[in-house]
C-alpha cells in the first residue's frame, strides 16, 4: 500500500488537494492494516484522513529548499526506468 505515496515536495506545480489526500488515505490505509474501512469505521477513516491530510499540507508549505523545483513528468520517468531495472527478467 505505501509503495504508492509518492515525494509531494518542491514539484511544479505544487502538490494538489487531491494528492495530499490520495498519500494520506494510503497513510492511514496502511496504520489501520485495511485498505477497506468497515462501516462501524469509516468515520474514523475520513477523521484521520482529513487530519493527516491538513498536517501534510501545512508541512509542505513550510518546508523550505534551495533546490529548484523537480519536473513531474521527469520523476514519473525516471522512477518507470527504476521499476524497469527491477523487475528486468
């Protein structure tokens, strides 16, 4: 599940709601050991969710970098010729 929480900081553009959201809800996905919430729990789902997700946004605003920001199109490729690598047969 955590494979798929991605770096979020210093891209261009920035990181969107909907990203932050998505590596929060994987976040809490992998605490809680199920990727599927009962409904007994789904409240405390969306609760942790939207906590972690507010606590991530206000990080990446913080943070600071003299770095220039990174292409997403060049990570996404460069991190396919990783997997490549890897899983080569």
């Amino acid at each position: 599940m955590c494979r798929n929480i991605r770096p979020l900081n210093n891209f261009a553009p920035p990181a969107s709601r909907e990203e932050v959201r998505a590596a929060a809800l994987q976040y809490v996905r992998k605490v809680a050991g199920a990727s599927q919430p009962s409904q007994a729990n789904q409240a405390a789902y969306d609760r942790a969710v939207a906590v972690i997700a507010e606590a991530t946004e206000q990080l990446l605003d913080e943070l600071v970098t003299t770095a220039p920001p990174k292409d997403r199109e060049t990570e996404a490729a460069k991190a396919r010729e990783r997997a490549q690598k890897r899983y080569a047969s």
